[in-house]
C-alpha cells in the first residue's frame, strides 16, 4: 500500500460518500476502486479479498498510511486528527463544541442510517413485505430528521452551515443522509433549517465532488 | 445545572450503561436520574420536561459543565477530551491506534446496537410478528459480534482487554453489548475472544458499578 490512498467505495453508499466528502475537503487524493454491492453471493463486498480487508462486508474502506481503515466515524475522526488547521479542520476547538457536533452526527450515523441500509431493509422485505419496507424506511428517516431539525435548529446561529459559518464532520454526514432521504421519498422540505443547509452545501467543490452520480461507477445517463 | 453532572439514566439501556462506565472510569460523581422507558406516552422519555432535552427521546442526557449533552459516542468522547491522562484516558495516543478502537466502537454503535434497540423491535414484532422479532435481534446480534470477534482477534495483543493491557473505549462499549447480547439469547461463549475479555472487564470496579443490577431503577431482587 505505501503512500497511496485507496478508498473502497460504491457510488450511492451514505457512508462512502461521507468519506468521499472528509477526503475532498481535506485536499487529501486517492483511487476509487468500486465495490458493486449488488454483485452477489461471492462478488463486491462478499469477495474473499475484500471480506480481508472488511470483515463486516460493508463499505467505505479506506488504506491510508500503510493502513486499513473501516467505519466511517473512525475514518472521518483519523482524517481530522491527521489533517487538522485553518480551512480543513471539520470540528471546531472547544470540547462543548465538539459534543454538539458528534451529537447531530450520531443522530445520523447510529440514530437513522443503520436502519435504512440495504441489508437491513431487504430483510424487513422479506420479514413484512414491499409495502412494509417503503414505510419502515420513511418511518425512520421521518422520525431521525425531525430531532436533527431540532437540534440543528437550535444551536443554528443563522450561518450557512449547521453550526454557523465553519463547514463541520455534521455538515459532512448531513449532506449524504438528505440524499438518502429524497431517493427513499422524504423530502428535505419538511425540514426547513436541514434544508437550507443542505442547499448551500451543494454549492461548495467538495461536496459536489463526493455526490454519487459524480462518482467512477454511477450509472451513465442513458446506459 | 452549575457544577453538579447529573445522568438520565435507564438501567437496562445499553447506551446509558456505556456512559456509565465512562462516569466511573473517569472517577466523575453524578447524580443518577431514572427515566423509566416503559412509562407510557406521555411520560418517561416522552414527557415535556425530557423532550426539550433529549428531542430523540432517548437515554442517555448528559447535564455536565452547564451544557445538555446526548448520545453516548458524543458523551464519551466529550469525557476523554476532558478528562485525560495515566489510568483514565481510554484511547491510545497513536491516531491509527484510535482509529482502530473507533472502528470496534462503531461496530457495536452503529452495526448492532440500533437494530436490537426497542422501539425498533418493538416495530418490528407490529410488522412481523413476535416470532419474527426474535430472530430479528439474534441475527444482526450475531452478524455483528462475528464482525467485530474477526476484528478484535486481529488486533488482541493476548492482553486482558480488546487492545491489550489498556482498557479503552472499545471495552466501555463491548460490555454493554455482551449484557444486551445474552439478554436476547445470544451466548458469548461463541465468540471466544469477546468473551474472555468481557471475563475479564467484569473484575474491574468501574465496570462492576456501571452493572444494570446496580442502577437506582433495576428491580429489586424478588420484588
């Protein structure tokens, strides 16, 4: 491995594109090699290599530094405790700060997205039917967003970002969870502090660069 | 609030049971606040009063130097950033080393806990049935814990705890998920290397204390 970075992606995976998203901000370069998590029993994720290096079959894994690295947390908290300073920094310095930011993004990583993730609803599929699965998703995503409004709302100062002028790691799991949100029907109007956030966070080359449909193996418009 | 650290505490909940271990590692005294989860809908974690500090209805809240804190990764977290040093810290000073407690960490935060969580279960069984929801939690129980064996006996330096003579915050959150794992019928006798480090963590005072038995709320033995 070396000194190359290597991020194990899939272009529509939230967690991935959290990653994608803390990797572009930090002006940190790497390879994406996709790992098609629709390939079957023993392909993508489920292929013995790849099982290696991620024992729980799940994406994003990122090599870095003659390392391998999994779960976004601790991948997102490694790229910030090793590329740190003015304009790449993702937490801002003081320690309530720092809790209040860990706390919206947990509302999203533990709170929301371990229960729209794709093994997880195929299995309420098989357990409750199709129609169960579409509104055990909304469900979720409905009830995780409304406590971030919430909490964003109130520790929102007015800035563009949820928690004031800096860009920070809950701007960098917002974003991937309001995709998330629209492609399993909810919409982000419902959550009018989230929203604008949202907007003005697609306008920043970081964050566009990290979107799934930009990303090596998205599908291609009309294929 | 001031000066005193005041816990909202329910004795069962994996996640509480994380904090306090973090509390009492740290040598923190507070004040235990039980909120019973079983109250019905418009108490416990449901009234007014814990809504407006906990809007996710969740336990536990952290009422520590002036501030409301929530979720238990943000709160332990906020715990090692303030409270360091030889025999209290709970992470390693190396940033890969971290990394790798935080990759264990999140395994159990993000990858099992949210699935056995009981207004999940609780959805689950109105969906499917109860048989259903049995089977539900000891599956990603199961998927889970297999994950994080792998992992963790990669790592295991043959030391008494997860990453060797240090306890860190990878054991603060595998305790709790060992107690939550057998309540649900999962033996942690199948995963051997989990299971002689959680031998070993039920010997140290701070985990002993932190002990769902022990909490202020747990039924009184033959009441």
């Amino acid at each position: 491995m070396g000194d190359s970075v290597i991020l194990y992606s899939y272009w529509r995976s939230s967690c991935a594109y959290r990653v994608r998203i803390a990797l572009h901000w930090k002006g940190i370069e790497y390879e994406y090699r996709a790992v098609d998590l629709n390939a079957g029993a023993d392909a993508g994720q489920f292929a013995g290599e790849y099982r290696a290096l991620n024992p729980s079959t799940e994406v994003p894994t990122l090599c870095i530094d003659g390392q391998v690295l999994a779960q976004s947390v601790a991948i997102c908290e490694y790229l910030e405790e090793t590329h740190r300073g003015r304009g790449v920094s993702l937490f801002p310095t003081d320690a309530v700060a720092r809790a209040q930011v860990r706390r919206a993004v947990e509302l999203i990583n533990s709170g929301i997205q371990p229960l729209q993730n794709a093994r997880v609803v195929k299995r309420v599929r098989e357990l409750a039917g199709a129609g169960a699965q579409a509104e055990w998703t909304k469900e979720w995503i409905r009830f995780g967003l409304q406590a971030l409004e919430t909490v964003v709302a109130r520790s929102w100062q007015g800035g563009p970002y949820c928690f004031g002028t800096e860009v920070t790691m809950a701007d960098v799991f917002l974003m991937p969870q309001a995709y998330s949100s629209e492609r399993f029907g909810v919409s982000m109007t419902d959550y009018p502090t989230l929203n604008r956030i949202v907007q003005n966070l697609h306008k920043l080359p970081a964050f566009a660069a990290a979107h799934p449909d930009r990303q090596p193996d998205a599908p291609r418009p009309g294929a």
